[in-house]
C-alpha cells in the first residue's frame, strides 16, 4: 500500500512516501524513468476528492499535484493523495507551469472549465474535464477549436460512456433489440437542498456555485447532462428542438438555479426523450427508461434489466442479445442484463490513462463532451427564457 504525509507552507505542499515494490508495464512515451503518466488535480471540491482515491488504485498513474484556491479544500485533496512527491498550488497556472505533470483532471466549477481546459492545451498538458465540458456556446465552440489544433488527448468526464454495462446496451440498442426506439425518460432526482457547509458567509457563491447561474446549470448540467450524453450516443443524433420548465419552488433561500426541472427533448425520426430532476422527492433515484416496439431497457447506475413486448415477455428461455441473461424477473423491472463491469468514474479514468498511453481518442471525448454541452444548453435557454430552442446548424461539423 501507499503511503503519504504531506506538510503546507506558504500555499505549496510536498509530501514524502514509502512504498511497497512492484512491477510495473512500460508505458512509452511518458515518463519513461519510472513508468507512471503524472497527473495534476484541478479542483480539489467534492468530485476532485472523490475521483483522487480511483486515481490512486489505478497502476500507471500517479496524482503529483493538487491546485485550489480555497487552502482548507487543498489540504482536503492533497490528504488524499497517494504519491511519491505531491505539490499544492492555490494558483492552478503554476500547476500547468511544471514540465513534469504529463495530464491534469480538471474538477472547478462549470462556468470555469473552458478556460482552465485550453491553458492546459496550452501547456502541453492532456485533459480530463469533468461534465458538464463548457458553459455557453462561445465557450464550447472555442474549446473545440483549441483542442483541434492540438495532439493531447482530451477527454470529457461523461463516465457512463466508459461504463461495460452502459456500452453493451448501447449495443444491444444499435443491434435492433430493442426494434425502433420510441421514446426515452430520464430522471435524477433527490432529496436535498443540495448545499454544501460554508465556513464563512464571503464563501457562500464560491462553495455553493451550483446554485448561481453566473457559475452553473444547475440540475441540468450536474446531473441531467449524463443522460443527455447517453440519449445522444444512442441515437447517433442530437435533438432538433428542445422545452422545458423548471423553477425554485421548494428550496426558498437565494438560490438562482431552479430545485426541479422538467424537459423534452425532440430527436430525429420523431424519438422525444424527457429528463425530469427533483430535489423534494428521491422517489426511484436515478433511472433511465429506453421504449422500443420490441421492448424496454432500463438502467440504474449499476445494473439493467430488459422487458420484451407482447408474448416474448412469457416465453422461457434465452433472450437473444442479453447477455448472460434468462427469462427470470427482477423486482418487476424485467430479465436482468448481467455485465461484468467497474465502477464507472474509475472505468472512466482507466481509459484516460489507456488513450494517453496509446494515443487513442477516448469514447467520451471532445465531440461528445461538445455536443452534450450543447443540449445543456439549449436546456437551460428553454427553461429560463420560456420558449422553444432549436439547434443551430453551425454546430452540425462538430465531428
């Protein structure tokens, strides 16, 4: 096991380990003297924290920096890592500046990624930005222009694309088993007023940022954007139009962005797909439904099930297409689509580390990350300015 103790001074941390010996694969092309590609953490709040300990378990990769501009989040992060040598920057273009860290994971706020993203490309750095990839139209489209022109690998942080379980029913799905899909319905929803503690009052925008729309999309960009990234991968299409509602109707204390959201979302072929979040009722958690005129997929986090139509849902037998899966039901959601799969925020991870180490353009990459930041969007346009939003074909070239 790894083990650290770090010590702060003057905002940069150092910290020293003992490790145990192991053998490690030759990774090419990135420090080759120990083998490891080095990675800095942009963000050290509660996803930045949460995604350092995945780092951590996986072989190859080693979190060597933390950067934040709160100290307390900082020395959080930095306490979590398990490295040789890990620094702590308040400033994260100091971070950028050291020629030793080969990618950064980029965990700030939403309205920040976009700026934080092309001064990594910029630094020769690759990319990890978590979802949802940038706010606002001139902030993606710039992005995706910088990030272009360059050879890094970007990847976005959509971690359900590089979830086994949700790749195999997209296949499934693309394969027919579902016969044409109709519909899809999307929910998150919760019960919370989603706050996080502050410390002190001058802090409240900068920990709470997910409730202000100068910093966030709220709901919409936080949750629903998975599953927009997933309707969209599904379809190989983005939706022509979108409408919805939302508002601040529960949690009556300043918050800008709405406690609840509701929307549909008008694809090619006449496919409408809705995304519902609550933050006063956790009914069924999170959950995705895909109709089709030969059946049903739904999926949780973790586990699917798949519901024939008509006479196929009484037939003993094998299901053809669902793996491993028999006609025996499951808490009445359907035949049980069974995957050998991990975590998907480690997947997602692992795969970065294989894309840089291969030079491979990840699953969730750039156009993806782009074209889900889009349908936010137009979302968060529809909802607060009441009317219909329509894609723009300028973004049709996107990849």
């Amino acid at each position: 096991m790894k083990r650290r103790q770090f010590v702060i001074n003057s905002g940069l941390a150092t910290a020293g380990i003992v490790t145990s010996t192991f053998a490690t694969a030759n990774i090419m092309g990135v420090n080759k003297a120990n083998n490891s590609i080095k990675i800095g953490v942009i963000g050290t709040g509660s996803r930045g924290q949460g995604l350092i300990p995945n780092i951590n378990g996986i072989d190859h990769f080693d979190v060597v920096a933390c950067a934040d501009i709160l100290p307390f989040r900082l020395e959080e992060g930095l306490s979590k890592v398990e490295s040789k040598q890990v620094k702590g920057y308040e400033d994260y273009r100091k971070l950028l500046d050291d020629k030793n860290i080969d990618a950064v994971l980029i965990a700030t706020p939403f309205s920040t990624h976009a700026g934080i993203a092309k001064d990594a490309i910029d630094a020769g750095k690759h990319v990890y930005c978590e979802k949802t990839m940038a706010k606002g139209y001139d902030g993606i489209k710039d992005l995706v222009e910088v990030t272009g022109k360059s050879k890094k690998i970007f990847q976005t942080g959509h971690q359900y694309h590089s979830s086994r379980l949700y790749s195999h029913v997209v296949d499934l799905i693309k394969k027919g088993e579902l016969g044409q899909v109709q519909a899809f319905e999307c929910q998150w929803n919760r019960n919370g007023d989603w706050r996080r503690y502050v410390p002190s009052p001058e802090l409240e925008r900068i920990i709470n940022w997910r409730m202000y729309r100068e910093y966030s999309g709220g709901l919409l960009a936080e949750l629903c954007s998975h599953q927009l990234d997933f309707t969209n991968w599904v379809l190989g299409a983005t939706p022509n139009k979108v409408t919805g509602f939302g508002g601040v109707d529960y949690w009556k204390d300043g918050r800008e962005t709405y406690d609840n959201i509701h929307l549909i979302y008008d694809y090619p072929g006449g496919v409408k797909a809705k995304f519902t979040c609550l933050t006063a009722n956790s009914k069924d958690d999170y959950q995705i439904k895909v109709f089709g005129d030969k059946g049903t997929l739904i999926l949780s986090y973790a586990k699917a099930w798949f519901y024939p139509e008509g006479k196929l849902n009484k037939e003993v037998g094998d299901v053809d297409g669902v793996s491993g899966a028999t006609v025996s039901w499951d808490e009445g959601k359907g035949i049980p689509i069974h995957v050998d799969h991990i975590e998907p925020s480690k997947q997602a991870l692992m795969d970065f580390r294989d894309s840089i180490t291969n030079n491979t353009t990840p699953a969730s990459n750039i156009v993806s990350g782009a074209k889900a930041a889009i349908c936010v969007q137009m979302g968060l346009d529809a909802m607060y300015n009441q009317k219909i939003v329509h894609w723009n074909p300028e973004f049709d070239n996107l990849g």
